[in-house]
C-alpha cells in the first residue's frame, strides 16, 4: 500500500511537471494544480498510513497510543485552503492575460516580439 | 510577552480599517503612514527588552511549547522588524506621491500592509507550517501588488513570478510533510532539539536540502534567480522598490535561520554548497547587469548578485560573517530601496528608465543626481557608506575562515557592482541630455516623493555613519545564532509541558 502511494504522489508531481513546462499558460495553471495535490497527498500519508482509530478521547480509550495523529488533517486543510486561493487568482490571472494579449501561448510574448 | 503579536496585530487590525474606509484615499494614506509608525514604536520597544541572553518568545493561544505555535524575537528577527518598518515609511509616502489613483483605490495600501504582515510573522514565527502561512500571506499580497493595474507587462512579468513561487510554496509544504513525519513535531526549537540528540538521517537532510531550494526560490539566489528579473521591473517602481527590500530578504533571513538550527552541525556537508551557490549568484547577477541598460533591470539583477553576499555571510557561519551577512541584508534593504526611489523621480523627470535615453541630469536636476549617487555608491561599497562596511565586515570574515576562492569572488563582484554603478551615473547624469529624449511627462513633482526618496537616502547614509555604535546589535545577534542551543532553551525550556 505504502508503495502504491509513493508511486502515485510520485505520478502527481511528474504530471506536474511536465505540464509547467508546456507553452500554454493553461497547462501551466493545471500544472500547477497537479503540484499542489501532490504534496497535499504526501502531507496527508505524513501521519502514517494506519487503520487506527479517530483521535478522538471520551474517556474510555485505554490507549492513547492507538490513536491515529490527527494533526496532517489539520495541516492539509491550512494547505488546501491555501491552494484553493492559489488557485482561483491564478485563473482570474490567465483569463486576464488572455484577455489583454489575445493568446495563451507564452513564447508569443517572449522579449523580441514586444 | 504580548508584545510580541503586535507587529501582526496590528497590520492586521490596519488592514480591517482601510477596507472600512476603501473609498476615501486621504483617510487610507493616514492610516497607512500612522500604521506603519506604530509597528516602528513596537519594534522599537521590543529592541528594548533584548538582553545579551533574553530572547522574547510568546505561546499562541497559551498552547505548551511543541505543540502551539511559537512566536521568538532574538536580535535578528528584531533588527529585521525595525528596518523593514523604518523603510516601509518612506515607501507609503512615496507611493502617495508616485502611484495613480486608479491603482490606489484598488487596493494598493491594503495590500502594502498585507506584505508586511506576512513580512514580519515570518521574522518572529518559531514554527514551520506557520512561517508557510506567513510566507503565503506575503505570496498573495506581493501577486496581486505585482498584478495590480493589469498592464501587459505586468501580467507578463507575473505569470513567471506566480509559477515560480508556487513551485517554491509546494516544495516548502513537502518539506515540511516529510520533516513531520520523521520527527512528528512542527516546531523549529524542537525540530532543532531532536536533530541535534538524534543526529540527522537521509530522508530529514533531503527534506532540509528541499526547506532550502523552496527558500532559494523565494530569495532568488542561483539557479532559481530568473523569475525575478523577468517579474520585478514591471510595476510602479515604488512597488518594485517594496518588494527588492523585503520578499527576498524574507529567504535569506529564514535560510540564515534554518541553517542556524537545522544544518549547522552538519557543516562540511553543507558549507560547500553555500558557498558555490553564493558565489554563482553573485557572478550572475552582476555580469547580467553588467549587460543592462535599463535601470530597472540593472537594479533588480544586483538583487540577486548581493544575495549572494548574505548567503556568502551564512556559509561563513562565523561571528563576523554572520554579522556582516545581517549588517549586509540591512543596508541593502536600505540602499536598494532608495535607488529604486531615485531611479523613479529619474523617470518621473526624464520619462525613461532605459539609459540610451538619458542623460544631463547632473546639469538640469543636481538634486536627484544627489539622491542616486548615495545609494549607489553605497550598493558599489564606497566608504564611508554602509555598503562598504558591509561588504569589510564579509571580506574580514571570509579571510579569517580562510576562505579564499568565495572572499576574492566577492572582491570582484564588488568591482564589476562599481562598473554597474558608474554606468548608470556615466549614462544618465554625466553624460549630455540626449537630442531623442523623451519630453518629461509635465505633472510637477510631487514633494511627497522627493521628501520620502531624500529620507531613505539619509538612512543609507545613517546606516553607513553610525556602524561603530549600531554593529555591537549586530554581532550579538550573530552571537546568538551561532548558539541555537539559546533558540531552543528560549522556546522549551522555559514552559515545557508537564509529560505525564
């Protein structure tokens, strides 16, 4: 399972990647949306990967141990947020570049071509 | 230590009140310049209750030690605190005078104080996925700040920036996934405590060789540099001018940080790659500047040949060289800063930054040739300016490590960073007014503008003056690095939980 896991944070950033490098700018927005998954992915499996119980004490818990580590879920919720913010002012931003240069591709507006 | 959440709360707080008043400019540029005033007299105060071994730290929300969020004040994060809230006074006033309207009632103040908030919770943060927090709050004000006006180049310029930083903030949030889960704990004092007990392994140096390409990002040191180049000369200068004084010196200070406490005691494994990377950033930086004629860019490239400099200071790792890296990253958020300013009255007066354009400005305007020649000789490290100490104080370091090859790289940097300047100075005040120039835009100057481009260049000036009385703060700041073991003593020791 672990492996399975690794293989498919690992598959996220390689999309990733590939679509940061392409010319349009609305892959490299997907691009970076892939990003962001990937690492959400990995910082959930932080914690561990376990089929422990919820950390959630009432009192008759008799090992605090077993509990599973509820701070990744904290944590990812922060980074998606985040990411959802990212996110939505990078479309505004390529909608807007669209529109004020009329195309998505970028090496249409590399230096010489002012 | 209350005190201690002031420099949030109340950017935070100014943030709430402009968007109150978002229609009436004059009730903003108050609040701006009152705001930014009160985070002066805080810094100030917090300077104050520094002691050679007290180190302020605050719980948030009350919560123990490793498991809240910590807030730390040594005299790094203090000096810090008082120099980006010295500059940002004369950066509000200068954009009062320097920036249309339009781009005011958009937000521009609003978002001034947004960067300064996440400026300075990443200064006093004692906690990695706070200081992401932070480092995102930053992020998003300096997006829409470097967007705002939605100009053609702007957005250009942006794009490059936005994907630049996000591949950092996504590499800083796995870097921390992977630093929790070796040692299951967030806090930097504890993350310092339990590497030092246990020794380092393989999988927690490549989440801290990840922590430092994130941060080399953000600081654009080589080879991450080329966003900034590409993103910064676009907009209104004064906003440029923000952002080269406090973003990448933002990364440097939590790469000093970081490697204070994470990855000094590891030194023959990472000193050489500081080392090779500070050297590249500054030879890169400089030789394209070299090739630049538009002052803007030309500016934006000695960004990244003086991070060098500081990056140079921290793989020192020394007293002197720390001292000096700190020294340093103060004077450049100084001199940088009031160069930008100068280089915009230059456009303001002349109607170009690019140099083919300019010219005889000494003869019609020996004020403004005044205002830029103080920062440039103090970016070039002329004495009696603060870059020459800065740079002394680095040069003494790096021969006392007996570090040759990176202490002569520096030396030449710092003659080719002279070459630049003398450029500059050569092209658009020496040399007579051009017959193709373009006409002046007619709008009179603004006295706001030259008032807040005079007062930074009076700092830069101050700054260089007052070294003998000031660097007594600065060593004992490096002091205090160079121990983190006080770091750590400060945030745990003093409240550490009760474990049952």
């Amino acid at each position: 399972m672990n492996l399975i896991i690794a293989v498919l944070i690992g598959l996220l950033y390689a999309t990733g990647a590939y679509l940061l490098l392409r010319r349009s700018i609305v892959k490299l927005v997907l691009g970076i949306l892939f990003l962001s998954y990937a690492t959400n992915l990995l910082l959930f499996f932080t914690g561990g990967l376990s089929l422990m119980s919820p950390a959630f004490d009432d009192g008759s818990y008799p090992d605090l141990s077993q509990l599973s580590d509820p701070l990744p879920q904290a944590l990812i919720l922060t980074a998606i947020v985040i990411g959802f913010g990212l996110a939505a002012f990078s479309m505004v931003l390529i909608y807007r570049f669209f529109k004020e240069t009329g195309t998505v591709d970028l090496d249409e507006l590399s230096d010489n071509k002012k | 230590m209350m005190i201690l959440f002031l420099p949030i709360l109340i950017p935070l707080l100014t943030i709430i009140l402009l968007l109150i008043v978002r229609k009436k400019l004059a009730y903003q540029h108050i609040l701006s310049v009152l705001s930014v005033v009160a985070q002066l007299i805080v810094a100030l105060s917090i300077f104050n209750k520094l002691g050679e071994s007290t180190i302020l730290v605050a719980q948030a929300g009350g919560w123990p030690a490793p498991f809240g969020i910590s807030f730390l004040a040594d005299y790094t994060a203090t000096i810090l605190l008082i120099a980006v809230a010295l500059l940002a006074l004369p950066i509000v006033i200068y954009s009062i005078g320097f920036i249309d309207k339009v781009r005011q009632q958009g937000g521009l103040f609003v978002l001034y104080q947004g960067l300064i908030l996440g400026v300075n919770g990443a200064f006093l943060t004692a906690d990695i996925f706070n200081l992401y927090v932070w480092f995102e709050v930053m992020l998003i004000s300096s997006f829409v700040l470097i967007t705002l006006g939605a100009a053609k180049q702007q957005l250009r310029g942006s794009v490059k920036y936005l994907v630049m930083n996000l591949l950092g903030s996504s590499l800083f949030v796995a870097a921390i996934g992977l630093t929790y889960s070796q040692l299951g704990t967030l806090n930097m004092a504890d993350i310092a405590d339990k590497i030092m007990k246990q020794g380092s392994t393989p999988l927690l140096n490549s989440a801290i060789m990840l922590f430092f390409i994130a941060f080399g990002i953000k600081a654009a040191v080589f080879p991450f540099f080329f966003w900034l180049p590409a993103s910064y000369p676009t907009p209104p200068i004064a906003i440029t001018a923000f952002f080269g004084a406090t973003l990448t010196k933002v990364g440097v200070y939590v790469m000093l940080r970081f490697y204070s406490l994470f990855a000094n005691m590891d030194e023959a494994f990472w000193q050489p790659i500081i080392f090779i990377v500070a050297g590249l950033t500054m030879l890169f930086g400089v030789l394209m500047a070299a090739s630049s004629y538009d002052i803007r860019k030309i500016l934006s490239f000695h960004i990244i040949s003086q991070i060098g400099y500081m990056l140079m200071g921290i793989g020192l790792f020394s007293l002197i060289g720390l001292a000096g890296a700190l020294f340093f990253i103060v004077h450049n958020m100084f001199s940088k800063t009031a160069a930008f300013m100068a280089a915009g009255l230059i456009k303001r007066f002349k109607g170009s930054y690019d140099l083919n354009m300019l010219g005889g400005l000494y003869k019609s305007k020996p004020i403004l040739a005044f205002l830029f020649l103080i920062p440039a000789l103090s970016l070039a490290g002329i004495p009696p300016t603060s870059g020459f100490f800065g740079k002394l104080f680095l040069v003494m370091g790096g021969f006392q490590s007996g570090e040759w090859l990176i202490t002569i790289v520096a030396i030449v940097v710092s003659i080719l960073t002279l070459f630049s300047m003398i450029k500059i100075w050569n092209e658009a005040v020496w040399k007579p007014a051009e017959e193709k120039a373009v006409e002046p835009s007619n709008q009179k100057l603004n006295p706001l503008i030259i008032a807040a481009s005079f007062a930074m260049t009076v700092f830069t000036l101050f700054l260089g003056l007052t070294v003998f009385w000031t660097f007594d703060s600065f060593t004992e700041a490096a002091a205090q690095l160079l121990n983190p073991q006080l770091y750590i003593d400060a945030v745990l020791n003093n409240n550490r939980p009760a474990l049952n």
